[in-house]
C-alpha cells in the first residue's frame, strides 16, 4: 500500500476488544503534495506503510493524534523510530501480526531484546516511554488488553554524576578562538547551559545586560520558555 492511500481526515471508531483478533481502522490518507509540518507527519506515516509492519493503520492513527496534541517535529520522529522498532521485533522476534496478541511478556521480550543489542538503559527507557503510550493509545480504543499495561516494564537507569570542562581546557579553547563573536558564544554557552539552537534564536531585545540575563521564549527540548544568566567574562 503506497502513502497516498492514507487519510488524515478521521480516526478510527471505538471497537470492541475480541482477542486475538485486533480490529482494524483505515490507515490514514497522506496526500503527496503536502508541505510544512503536515507534509512531514504524512512522510512519517509513509515509513510505516512501507515497513509492512503490523498494525500499521494504528501507529498511523497515533502519530496523527500526537500531531493534533501539537506535539514537535522531533517528539514526533522519536516515537515513530522507537514505534517502529517495537512493531517491527513483534512481527520478526515473536511472529505476532495482530495487536490483540501482544502482551506484558511482549514488552519484556523487546526489553530483552535492545539489551542483547547493546542499547544504553536511558534511550531503552526513551523507547519504552514511546512503546507504553503507543500502548496506552490502543488499549484506549479498546484494540489490545488494557491488563498489558497494569504494571508496566521499567529499566533501571544508573543516576550519572555532572561533569564539567576542566578549567585548563577551558582556556584552551578560548585560547583558540580569534574571532569576538565566536568567544562571546562559546562563554555564554558555557556560562548559561543554553543548546545551541537556544543561542542562535536570541535576539538583542532578548538580552539584559545590566541583570545579566537572557530571556529564552522556547526551550528548544521542552517548548517552555526560562531566563539563564551569565557571568562578568560571558558579558564583557
């Protein structure tokens, strides 16, 4: 099935739960000349129709419901990665190729499965969080058993110590750097843990030199907006 054959008009009705059978919904239309945001969740649902893995219309449905939320591009291309991985162990591992059969031995069974592979536990818990609300989702719509999610699979994730730049590096690399603006950037990243993207979004009315303090409108992981503030050298 191509991705012009997909709708993004209506989302599938509430059906019954008759296991093993999963109902199944029309996967939504994806009209090709789509540009914007829109174009890129209707390219995000084209990978999983071309992945031929199961279920399919539903992680369409899901994406277009993430995407209804205003969820950001990126939240979106996470859960469609770790969604596909999930659907994709279930028809290639455990040889499921309808969603009513999956189970809590499922997920604990791709758990399994990304640690043989060698996945560090905190983007194993990324995958999960994506994989339980994709769950949560279809129990919702009464697709799978709601008792698969009644206690959930966790993994444990060793709590890491911060680390800094060691000083003598630190002037190292201002030591390296000629240009005005690229160490007035470099010490405000430094100063202030902003991202990068943070930093090239600010603009001069953004900046309060006598308080010492930047105004971010939109955290570029979170979406909410937050003040940082540098110090004397950042400033001068």
């Amino acid at each position: 099935m191509s991705p012009s054959s997909i709708s993004l008009e209506s989302e599938s009705p509430s059906i019954q739960y008759r296991p093993p059978r999963a109902a199944r919904c029309p996967i939504p239309e994806v009209p090709p000349a789509r540009h914007g945001n829109r174009g890129h969740l209707d390219r995000l649902i084209g990978v999983f129709v071309q992945s031929e893995v199961p279920g399919t219309d539903h992680a369409g449905h899901y994406l277009l419901h993430l995407y209804r939320k205003n969820c950001r591009r990126r939240t979106l291309e996470t859960n469609q990665i770790n969604i596909k991985l999930f659907l994709k162990f279930l028809r290639d591992r455990e040889g499921i190729i309808d969603l009513a059969q999956v189970s809590r031995r499922s997920i604990e069974a791709f758990v399994e499965h990304e640690q043989d592979r060698g996945i560090k536990a905190k983007t194993l818990c990324v995958r999960l969080m994506s994989v339980h609300a994709f769950l949560r989702f279809l129990a919702e719509r009464e697709i799978i058993h709601p008792d698969v999610l009644r206690k959930k699979v966790r993994v444990k994730v060793p709590e890491a110590l911060p680390r800094a730049i060691d000083p003598e590096d630190v002037k190292a690399l201002l030591g390296a750097v000629r240009h005005v603006r690229d160490r007035a950037m470099i010490l405000t990243l430094l100063r202030t843990g902003m991202r990068i993207g943070e930093l090239l979004s600010v603009r001069i009315s953004d900046i309060n030199l006598k308080e010492k303090k930047i105004f971010i409108h939109e955290a570029q992981k979170t979406g909410i907006g937050r003040v940082v503030y540098f110090s004397d050298d950042a400033k001068y």
